[in-house]
C-alpha cells in the first residue's frame, strides 16, 4: 500500500466519521428543541418529520455517509471514465456559444470561475 493511498484512506475516514458527529449533533440539537416545546407544530408531527427526512436522507445520498467535496478520482472511478468531461457531449460548444451571443452570461461565468 503506497503512502498516498493509506493518507486518501485516512481522510476519507476522517470525513466520515466528522460527518456522522454533525450528523448527530444536528440530531440533538433538533430534538432538544423539539421536546422543549420550541417548534410550533406538535411534538409528534415534528419528530415523525425528522426522522423520515434522516431516514430519507441516506437513500438520496445513495447510502453512503455525506461528504463534501467528494474526490475526482473516486468520481471518475464510479461514472468509469478517464476525464471529468466524458459524457457532456457538446456542453463546452453550447456554452461557448451562449457566452458569444449573451456577455452577461459571459461576464458571470467570469465572476464564478
């Protein structure tokens, strides 16, 4: 096992373990001020929706804890391509193409990269 590898492995463990400890906290907090009476729904209908949106939650992440930033090698490893771009067909012409015929798009494509 190369240096590198072992380093990816530790980060992406550290990810998940920080994302389950938010996760949890969030949870707390939301359930304290739940049975504190802080909400102005009733206390059944309020937890009933956090936890169907937490058990919800893991099915949109693709039951895999939620993590940021997720690494372009691991990206390119699960879509199976060599380059970030495979798949996007004319996105980069059609792009250009709107840059050239609106310069506020042009202008904010500018600001945002």
């Amino acid at each position: 096992m190369s240096e590198e590898s072992v380093t990816a492995s530790l980060l992406a463990s550290y990810k998940n373990i920080y994302t389950v400890c938010l996760l949890s906290f969030t949870v707390v907090i939301a359930m304290g001020l739940i049975f504190n009476g802080q909400t102005k729904t009733a206390i059944w209908v309020a937890v009933t929706m956090i936890w169907v949106t937490l058990l919800f939650l893991p099915m949109v992440e693709g039951f895999r804890a939620a993590s940021v930033g997720n690494s372009k090698k691991r990206a390119q490893k699960n879509m199976g391509a060599k380059s970030m771009d495979a798949g996007c067909g004319d996105m980069p012409k059609a792009l250009e193409a709107l840059m050239k015929k609106d310069p506020k798009v042009a202008e904010f494509i500018k600001k945002v990269s």
